[in-house]
C-alpha cells in the first residue's frame, strides 16, 4: 500500500483519476493494462466505510475483464440470485431470477460489503500498475485555455501540489468535484427521495438460493425499504421515500427510522429476532444530475456524473459500466492525440440511453397507479426486458420496453429538461 504522505513519483501522467471508488479503481485498471500511466487520489484510508451494497448480474462480464472474479468468488459475500417486492399488505412477488435471462454463472452476483470489496478493487487496481495516493485531497482541477490539464493536491504540510495529465477522470463519487468546481450539479426535482439505514444482525434468511436475494417492502405512499443480506450474519436495511414523508414528525433520522420500521410488518417480522448495531445513516436529497458530464481533457463517471435512485441497485453498475466505456475512449484518445471532449465523450450516447431505460422504471416504480403485476400480465413479452433492466443489461436498443411502460405510466421529462438555472456563468478556466 502507498504511504499516504508520499508524493506522486512523477509530475506528468496519462490520467488522473479523483477518487479510488470501485469505479475509479476498474477505469485506472483498464487504461493501466494499456500502457497508460494512472494515478488514483483517494481523500479517505482504506478500508472506510460506504453505502451500495448489491450487485447487478451484469457487473459479471466486468469483473471477468477485470480479473476481479477469483476475488469474489473466495469471498464470504451471500450470492444473489434474485430479486423480490412485497407489497404494503405484506404479500410478495414470485422472485425475479436472474437465470430468467441469463444462463451460466453470470447469472448470479455477489451482496459485498463495501469496506471490503471497495479494498479489493483498489488493491487489484495497485496490482495492475495504477500508482494510489490515500489520504490525498483534490483541492481542485487545473484548467488551462478551457481544457482540464492536472489537479491540485491538498499537501499536509500547507504546500499544494501539482499534478499534471493528459485526462483528467472525476470518478469522485456524490462528492462530484468537478460538477461542484463549475457549478454543474443540480438536484432532480422530479426524483425527491430521503433515505435512512442501518444494520441488524439476526435477520431473517430465506431458504436456499433465496438467502441472498435483495428484499423490496414496499410502504404505503411510494416507499421502500431494501433488506440486503450482508456476511457475518448482518442485513443492511434502509428506508427510501419522500422527504416530507420520511421527516414528517421528526428532524432526527433515528427517530424516523425507529417508527417506520415499526410500521413495516412484514420487514418487522423478518427483524423478530435481530439486533440493530451502529448509528443510522441517511441523506435528506438523493437525486442529482451535472448539466456537462464531458470537457476537453475530462470525464466524469459513475455517482460523479449523477444519481437517481438505488431502487434497482443500479449505483454500482453504472459506476462500473461508464468506467469501462470511458477507459476504451480515453484509450483511444491518448493514442491518437486528441483528448477533447468529442473525443472522450463517445460513450455518453449508449450509456445515457441505458440510463433513461432505468429512469423511466425508477418513474413507473414511484407510480402509485403502476404495478409490476399488471405490466407483465399486459405486456407478457416485456417480462425479458424488465428482467434486463433488474439485472443491468440497459447499454441497448430498449424503446419497445419504454414504449409499453408509457401506455401504462406517462413518461418523465426529458432528463435535465427541468433543471434550476446555474446561480453564476460555467467556466471551465476557472
């Protein structure tokens, strides 16, 4: 592991990459196995702690192609097969098995707890050439004539260092560095939602291979709450819903998470027996998106770019899934020269669609005239592709999917249609 005081070994390099998340660590992975010198800074000490703990069976290939899947496969982390919702009454869906439409072992994933798994990936990264930097703040990126060209780094001695590259990745998750240095980050107003969680040890499992499934309870109201079994007998267990209705009576997260999941039967009953340890997290804003996610000698990726919502344990994937499309154009485009935003851009057209597939499911979720039940039974040929959409496979042509969602649930606004005006001018310089 890198001394976390020690400076970069040099002063120009192909990438640098803000952030050693999982999606910063596969990006510098990939180019570094090209011949690209990467270096990661990271402002936390790994192991620390993070919230997204399902996988999607689509990060499958990912892994693969990253060399991660021996890692995981001698983990202790529960093997997810499936999916389930129940409903306010307590009754629940068939499970959504992901061998529906998928066959072979990527058909299953893996619930990580991501203090682990966040350290593998960045170890794997370390192992691959990627040069890490630990405890080491990006005070800001360096921009000269409009074009991204370094980031400065807080020094511990008051000194701030200079790092120059040719590209620089915003892989900086809900921090969003570049976003918040040119005002580009905005809420989503269609998609308010709070969120709460904890942890218990002692839940409730199903049996056999529905012991790692991820749990949805629905609640009266368009919530939820997600139930993920965790190793060492924990569950993460989390509650998602309006922000007016998650802070109704009370300020205080614990006091709101005590009485919704009193509230819950069904997710009470499975928690008969546990018991809840560490504090309860949460966020009062999930929602948000950057205007500009591409600019001349930069790319954002994963939470860094935006984020919707964690109903289909999309976080990850999508992390995961930019940073291999953008590594491909970064890679092409320091080998012809040109790191402009067209250039680095390329994959934004194919991994944006896939997101508006996923968004307008987030949209028919929140629905209260929706039902998954109701779009199967008039759909019966879309099953496959809501299936696809539970599992990541999103980066294609969807449009009879969401055609059949709008005859059922009127369609979102095109994305960022709606957004605030920046309060002062973009400018990239600075």
């Amino acid at each position: 592991m890198n001394n976390p005081s020690t400076a970069p070994t040099n002063s120009n390099y192909d990438v640098a990459v803000i952030g050693g998340g999982p999606g910063g660590a596969a990006l510098s992975t990939f180019l570094s196995r090209n011949g690209h010198r990467c270096i990661v800074f990271e402002q936390a000490r790994y192991p620390r702690y993070h919230i997204g703990e399902s996988l999607v069976p689509h990060t499958y290939g990912i892994f693969e192609r990253l060399g991660m899947l021996p890692q995981l496969r001698a983990s202790d982390f529960p093997v997810k097969h499936s999916v389930r919702f129940v409903s306010p009454d307590g009754k629940a869906s068939l499970p959504f098995y992901f061998t529906e439409t998928i066959q072979g072992d990527g058909a299953r994933t893996w619930q990580v707890e991501r203090s682990r798994f966040d350290c593998l990936m960045l170890d794997h990264a370390r192992a691959s050439g990627v040069e890490v930097h630990e405890e080491a703040s990006v005070e800001k990126v360096l921009f000269e004539s409009g074009r991204a060209v370094g980031v400065q780094i807080a020094s511990k001695n008051g000194v701030p260092a200079e790092v120059r590259a040719k590209v620089v990745v915003d892989a900086s998750g809900h921090a969003c560095v570049i976003g918040r240095q040119l005002n580009l980050r905005c809420s989503l107003p269609e998609l308010r939602k709070a969120t709460v969680w904890s942890y218990f040890r002692g839940g409730k499992r199903l049996p056999g291979i529905d012991a790692g499934e991820t749990t949805m309870f629905l609640i009266p109201g368009g919530g939820w709450f997600w139930y993920i079994p965790l190793p060492d007998d924990v569950v993460s267990v989390g509650l998602v819903a309006d922000p007016e209705y998650v802070f109704s009576q009370s300020d205080d997260m614990e006091t709101a998470y005590r009485r919704e999941v009193g509230r819950c039967a069904a997710l009470s009953e499975r928690l008969a027996t546990a018991e809840r340890f560490g504090p309860v997290r949460g966020s009062r804003h999930l929602a948000y998106v950057n205007r500009q996610t591409c600019g001349d000698g930069w790319v954002m990726i994963g939470d860094a770019r935006a984020f919707l919502d964690p109903i289909y344990s999309s976080g990850l994937f999508l992390a995961l899934g930019s940073a291999e499309l953008a590594a491909q154009c970064i890679d092409e485009a320091l080998k012809s020269g040109d790191v402009s935003a067209a250039r680095l851009g390329r994959f934004e057209g194919p991994l944006m669609k896939g997101v508006e597939s996923v968004r307008r499911l987030i949209h028919a979720f929140y629905d209260p005239q929706f039902s998954f039940m109701e779009f199967t039974k008039r759909f019966p040929e879309q099953r496959r592709a809501l299936i696809d959409c539970l599992v990541g496979d999103v980066i294609k042509d969807m449009s009879a999917f969401t055609n059949a969602l709008a005859q059922m649930t009127p369609p979102p606004p095109p994305l960022g249609s709606n957004l605030p005006k920046p309060s002062a001018p973009v400018a990239a310089g600075a």
